[in-house]
C-alpha cells in the first residue's frame, strides 16, 4: 500500500499544499508546522472538553486568522463550538474593522464586540493618558468586561512565546484569579502535554493555542493554508506622516502632519495594533511569500514598532499580571 | 587566532548567501522539510548556560539586530544578557520561570526550554525535560561533576531525555586541554551508565569565544566530532524512539449530524488506516476503523503524532477519556501503579492523601497509598521518607477510582505521565512518570454495586448471576419493581437484577442515580459474552455523574 496521505484533493486550498498533506509521510516524521498544527489543535479540543463557556479572543490580525483555520480544522466535520470576542478600543484601523465583519460572517461565527464606552465617552486616548493607562481602560478593562459578562471560563488568545521576554514564559493554560489577573510567580508548572484546566468559580483559563509558532511559522501557515489576512499586512503605496524613521499613519487622530510630511510611502504594518500606536515599515512585500522572504532578511523584531511594549522595561509583564493578555 | 576566526567567518557568509540566491518558492519548500527537535537547557547563572544559548543564536544568525543593540557595550556583545537578561530581571524583581526560545537554521527548528539554576531548580527543569529530546548538560571545565551536574543529569534521566549532550564549557581557561576533557567525558560516562542514559555526547566547548558552539574549534585538535549544533541538527526526535502500537486517547466525540460519529484525538503512538482491527478501551470491544477524517480530507494513514477523528465500523460506547488502541500490544488497564513523582507544590505529599489525576484525556480521583523512597537527586540514592516537600521526588503508588489505560513511561512518554492536581486549591501538585503498572485482573477487581433491568430476559439474567457471584459480588436477583427502594439495597453495595414481564430495553442505574435517569445499554449486548456485558457495566459503573459523550471526565 502507498503511504500518500489525502485520498481526496484538498478542495478548500485551490491547489496550494496543505500543511497536512506536503509531508513526507512515509517517513513518519512531520515537520515543524504539521508539528505545531497537531499541537495547537489538540490544545483546542482539550480546552471545549473541559470547560463550560469557552470564547476565543479575536483581535483581527494574522495570528487570530491561523487560529481560525485551526479551531475549525480541530471540530471537522462539526462547527467551531465558541463564540469570538473582540475588544474594540475605538482606535482600530477601519481595514481590521471590515474584515472582521466580512470574515467572521463568511465563516457563520458568532461575534461579540465589547468595548469600553464609558472610558471612550471620557475621551479616553493615548495622548492624554499615556499608552499605559490607555491600554489599561480600553484594552485590559474591556477585555476582562467582556469575558465577565457571559462568564466566559476559558479564553483563547493569539499570543505567542517569540513575542516578548514576559510571554516567552507564559503557559499554554495560563491561570487567573477572579478578578482576571496573572500572578508569573506562582503559575502552574505544565508538563508534556497534560494541560490542568481546573478552577474554581469566577477563576478562569487563558489558553495559547499558538505558544510554540514562531512569526515565520504564522506566515509560512498562512501561504500553505490560503488563510485570508487583513490587507494592511501587504505593501502598497500609502499616505503617511514621514517623521524620522517613523511612518505614522494618517488615520491615528492626535498627531497632525507639519509640512512636507505627508507622504505617499510604499508601506506595510507587520502587526496589527491600534492606529495611534502602530508605525508602518517601508517595504514592498505586497503578496504572502515576499513577506515571509522579507521577514528571513529583516533585522528588527516584530514588535519593534509597537509603541505600547517600550513604555518601560517589562512593560508586559506589568500588563499581563493585571490581566492584559 | 585572528585569521582562523576570520576564515570561519567568510565561509559562514558565503554559506548564508548562497542560501539567499534560491527563488523565495525553492526557500518556502527547503522550510516545509525541516523538522522540530526539542530541547533543554539548565544551570546556574555562573556556568555559561545563556552565554551558550547566546552563542547559539548569534552564531546560527537568529538575532535581530534591535536586541544585539540593546546588549552591546563598549562594542562587545554580551552574549548572557542576549538571551534572557537573567540578572537583569532579577534585579528588576520580574520572575524567573521557564523560558521558551525559538530558532531555526537551515536544516531545522528548535524550541529551547531554558530554565534557570537557583529557584524551583527541580520543578523547572522537569517542567522544561518533560518534552524535550536532547537535554544540555553544562560542566565548567575548571571544576568537573558537581552536584548540580547530578542533579540535572538525574532529571534529565527520570523524565525520559533519551540523548543528553555534555557541554564541557570554559575550556579556554584550562588551556584546551585534552586531559582534562577526557578525565571529564570518562566520569560523565560513568555517570550515564549510573543513570541509565541511553547516550551522553561530550563536546569540548569554549561558549564565550564560539568554540564548537556553532562551528568547529579549530583551537582543539584533539576533538573531531561535531558542534553542538551541529549535533542539534541531526540528532533523532524522542517520538521515533516510541516503542508502542497504535494508541489514540479520546479527547472529544465529535458528532455534527445523525450520520457521523467520529472520536477526535492525538495519536501518542503507532500508525493507524482505514479497515484495521482495534481495540476500545476500557470496554475491550473490537472493532475497526471506518475512516480518519482530516480537514484535507480523508487519509489513508495517520500516524502520531497526527491529531485527527476517527470513525469506527460499529456503533461503540465511546467517549472522553477511552482510548482507542491497537489490538497487538495494548496499554494496560490498571488501577494500582507505581511511579516516580516529581512533587511542585507547598503543601507536601503524604501517604493517604487524595488528589485528581489526569493521565491522557481522563482525569479521575487518586490515592497515594505507599510512598517507597525518597531520591536524593545529589547523591544518586534513594532514602525513605514521610513525605515529599517541593521539589523532592520519589517513588509512590497510586491507587485510581477509575481505570487507566496506562503504558509504563520508558515505552511511551504521552501515555506512561500524568499529574497530580491538588482538590482544594486546583493547582498542578506533582509530576508523575508510571514504573510499573499491576494489572486489573479479576483477583483485583472491586464487587460493583447497581440496579440493572433486564426485563424478560431470564437467560441473560441466569447467566449474569453466575458470572457475578465468581466476583464476589453481593447478588439480588428480584421481580420487585419498586426502584428507590432497590437504590438504597446498591447503596449499601449490593447488585440487583431486576426481572419484568416485558421486553423493555436494558437499563442500568447506580447508586448515585438519584435522578432515577437509567444509562440505557444496546441490545446487542444481550448476545455478547457475559464478561463483555460486564465489562460494559462496569464502565459505566465508573463512570463520572452527569456523563455524556463530552463530559469533563472530572467524576466530581
């Protein structure tokens, strides 16, 4: 009997090699993203299993799509059993905010946005508060709001362990308390891949389905799955403010252009975060396998131009432990 | 020296470019055949662990530039601040736990569990070993075995690490001597025989200048063996050294519509196609497999460590925390085991004391009903102990509520671990690798309780009867129908046979069935073998309340 792996043609990657069927199979071995594939949906069917009301925390950008397509690959033939939640901060870019609503209804999820009006009604900003306390009321508050107020027990996020010093050592069922706070000294050890999900009431479970993916390996996903991306991650020409080494997008209200600094720049964001606090890299990566090239030559790391991580050193530390994730 | 290092330089960059010049399509196909070897680092801050790991990731070109900014000084790296910043974090009060690092090079991923020396030093590297494939030992050249080098050696040997390479570090300050680097690589040898570790690779390294790091020291004529990452890249996986057949612990039924019944899972072992012959567990019935459905589709063959859904020929009593397994070699059912744990928690083991275990994707009630000894991880001896505080281990035995489906730890790491949850406080109290397992036999096997209706069915009552009373079983065999009052009779430990005159469906209640809501059990068993029967209800005898296909497996 020949080892192929797909009797039937993968009908939903129009042609590309999936990840799952690109293998050397004969030799039993996987490679490194079927590896992560099998771990991360293993990781989602433990977490449905064992817990009462999961929601997956839906933030729009490139890894929040690879856990799409996972959760759907870890319930086939049977639908995905959670709702998403975004966190709205008001400050999105109104690309993310289409694709939200386009993608999510073409899959037939249900979406919850929360977002913290009382705080935006106060004219809560970066500028005026400082990124801190911003990310504080609009992102950290409205997050643990909105997971309270459907008793949300379980919730997945995108993060990964490559991103940032504090998450590199964050668990894949990451424990808070019942006011939704990571406690990094006193976290429950986690070995092989016996994950303890058990709590009391109002505690609750972060899981990271994509701890161990690396950047390269979410890109690598996307161009092997055809998995759709907002299309800010791709380059095209924009109109930026040029400050220095800073490309600031036009649609951040707080900063106004002087003279001369409103620029057409061919340009991309490398993540996706709110318009005031996220700078664009030049570039000319406008299709998926010239970004991952892109991303093999480039120097700075991905966060690099994420305002909201340099306040002050482990600045996400301090964030995670009240509840940011 | 200048120009020797000059010229590894160049042919490292001339190897890069070379890289660079294939289409980004060749690149995205030369990624896609690259594997994922884990493993672990541990040590304290003065042995050269980060400035090695530093080493590794500068030399192999995974650093980002931003980060080389941020630890250079006076235009010298500091290859231990590039890695994690250790004393740094210490001194800014943020923790130190295990951390996880990634890199890759052109033949391979890693991830790098790297777990600090000085605090929760046990928990942590076991934590960090637990799946790993390849543990690096770090020896100071100058000072040899130390404790701390039995220590990790020992975890390392206790949580399966089949290949453990030993980094015999600051050889530039014994002037790269070859003796000392045999007297070390000779007590390191005798070490692992000791600990019973498969393999144990000395390399002779200097971290801080590079030597046999990444490339070849061309400064220790003596060693002609590889670097170490170049044993990184072509070591073998832990997972190709599992010795078991097939096993796919359920963690789901995933049912979408009336015509599909699939049980979704991890294979931990084995290969598995269309039309074999398994075994499900515990009930032992056979039966063989309909399909294995992917989201590509449905494969021809699935092997671990593949998640997938598989779907069965028959209609099987199937769910959460059953195991579907091969028939040649099954785990083994099991009740009582001994095993090595590795305690993490404040409030210590004690004998007696219960806990919940979760093994595979079950997670049930656990008594420790013997603590052997306790390991002196230091001293490589075992001691009799009253307990064990955090972060001591030893060898308990355990005693379940509820069977598991069990393989000892040296055949197969997914399926021989489990862990020890405290019931007050939740947390993840100990580590546990299966040494030995006793059987479930029938000499063993507990007098169930229950009510079981079997309506007109006198033949299969006479029989179960019989089969019963050769268990010991306390067996009532009536036509009183009134079932609250039969109830309390299985309360107190009694099994019923409850005879009607009419032909109803088989209906089996426990003494926990308060509802009175019976499991209804098919019919089709009424032809099978009495010990499968039985087996059937005994299953459900165990079985967590409020079951369903998808229940917690919490039993609480």
């Amino acid at each position: 009997m020949t080892a192929t792996a797909a009797i039937e043609p993968d009908s939903a990657s129009n042609g590309h090699l999936s990840a799952s069927s690109a293998a050397d199979i004969s030799r039993d071995r996987l490679n490194h993203i079927q590896l992560l594939e099998a771990e991360s949906i293993h990781i989602f069917r433990e977490v449905v299993s064992e817990f009462q009301n999961p929601v997956m925390l839906y933030s729009i950008g490139k890894d929040s799509s690879v856990m799409l397509r996972l959760a759907q690959k870890a319930f086939h033939p049977g639908p995905i059993p959670f709702p998403l939640l975004h966190v709205d901060t008001g400050y999105k870019f109104r690309e993310m905010l289409e694709f939200r609503d386009r993608y999510t209804a073409e899959l037939g999820l249900k979406l919850i946005v929360w977002r913290n009006e009382e705080a935006l009604a106060n004219g809560a900003n970066p500028i005026k508060l400082g990124t801190q306390r911003c990310c504080g009321l609009l992102k950290t508050q409205a997050l643990l709001d909105g997971l309270r107020s459907q008793g949300f027990d379980a919730a997945f996020g995108g993060a990964r362990r490559d991103e940032e010093k504090s998450r590199a050592k964050e668990r894949i069922f990451s424990f808070r308390d019942g006011a939704g706070q990571w406690d990094p000294k006193n976290q429950r050890p986690e070995l092989w891949s016996l994950f303890n999900g058990k709590i009391g009431p109002g505690e609750s479970i972060r899981v990271f389905p994509l701890s161990n993916w690396t950047e390269l390996d979410i890109w690598h996903y996307i161009h092997l799955e055809n998995i759709p991306i907002v299309p800010l991650y791709f380059a095209k020409p924009r109109k930026m403010l040029v400050r220095a080494d800073s490309l600031i997008p036009l649609e951040q209200p707080f900063i106004q252009g002087l003279p001369g600094e409103e620029q057409l720049v061919k340009c991309r964001l490398r993540s996706l975060g709110c318009s005031p606090c996220t700078g664009a890299i030049r570039s000319d990566a406008d299709t998926v396998p010239k970004i991952i090239e892109e991303l093999m030559e480039v120097r700075n790391s991905e966060r690099a131009n994420r305002i909201i991580d340099h306040d002050q050193d482990g600045s996400m530390e301090i964030k995670k432990r009240e509840g940011y994730f | 020296m200048a120009t020797t290092e000059k010229n590894v330089l160049e042919v490292t960059v001339a190897a890069q470019s070379d890289e660079e010049r294939l289409p980004i399509e060749q690149r995205l196909e030369a990624e896609l055949r690259k594997d994922l070897l884990r493993f672990s680092t541990a040590g304290s801050v003065d042995d050269g662990k980060s400035t090695l790991i530093g080493r590794l990731l500068y030399d192999s070109h995974n650093v980002y530039d931003d980060h080389i900014k941020s630890v250079t000084r006076n235009a010298a790296i500091d290859f231990a601040q590039l890695t994690d910043g250790l004393r740094a974090e210490r001194e800014q009060g943020i923790t130190i736990d295990v951390a996880y690092r990634y890199f890759s090079t052109p033949k391979r991923k890693f991830i790098i569990a790297d777990t600090p020396g000085h605090e929760q030093y046990t928990r942590n590297m076991a934590t960090g070993a637990s799946t790993a494939d390849v543990a690096i030992v770090l020896v100071d050249a100058r000072k040899g075995i130390l404790n701390q080098t039995r220590r990790h050696a020992c975890i390392a040997s206790l949580l399966g690490i089949p290949i453990v390479i030993a980094a015999i570090n600051k050889m530039d300050l014994v002037e790269f001597s070859p003796e000392v680097f045999k007297q070390h690589s000779d007590s390191l040898q005798a070490l692992a025989r000791q600990l019973e570790i498969p393999r144990l690779i000395p390399v002779p390294v200097s971290a801080l200048d590079g030597d046999n790091v990444v490339h070849r020291s061309t400064r220790m004529p003596f060693y002609d063996g590889p670097s170490i990452l170049e044993l990184l890249e072509t070591l073998p996986l832990a997972i190709e050294r599992t010795q078991a057949t097939f096993r796919l612990p359920v963690q789901r039924v995933i049912r979408p519509h009336q015509d599909f019944r699939g049980f979704a899972g991890q294979i931990t072992a084995g290969a598995v196609h269309p039309g074999d012959e398994i075994l499900a567990l515990p009930s032992g019935r056979r039966s063989r497999v309909k399909s294995i459905t992917t989201w590509e589709g449905e494969l021809a063959r699935a092997h671990a460590p593949q998640s997938v859904v598989v779907s069965l020929e028959d209609e099987i009593d199937l769910s959460r925390g059953d195991m579907i397994a091969a028939i040649e070699a099954p785990p083994r059912k099991t009740t009582r085991f001994e095993a090595t744990v590795v305690w993490m928690h404040s409030k210590p083991l004690r004998v007696g004391a219960t806990y919940l275990l979760k093994h595979a994707s079950q997670t049930v009630k656990a008594t420790v009903v013997e603590l052997r000894s306790r390991i002196d991880v230091e001293h490589l001896a075992e001691n009799s102990a009253a307990q064990l505080g955090l972060n001591d281990i030893g060898q308990v035995v355990i005693e379940t509520s509820r069977p598991l489906l069990a393989d000892l730890y040296r055949e197969s790491r997914a399926t021989g671990s489990l862990i020890l949850i405290d019931a007050v406080d939740n947390g993840t109290a100990g580590a546990g690798m299966i040494r030995q397992i006793q059987e479930a036999s029938e000499d063993h096997k507990r007098a169930i309780a229950g009510l079981l209706k079997v309506g007109d069915r006198p033949f299969l009552a006479g029989q179960l009867e019989q089969t019963l009373l050769v268990t010991g079983a306390l067996v009532l065999r009536t036509r009183f129908a009134g079932t609250s009052q039969l109830l309390n009779l299985v309360r107190v430990g009694a099994f019923i046979i409850s005879e009607s005159d009419e032909l109803a469906p088989i209906a089996f209640l426990r003494a926990d069935s308060l509802s009175g809501k019976p499991y209804e059990i098919s019919a089709d068993f009424e032809f099978a073998r009495p010990e499968e029967f039985l087996a059937e209800i005994e299953r459900i005898a165990s079985l967590p309340t409020g079951e369903d296909d998808n229940d917690n497996g919490l039993g609480i």
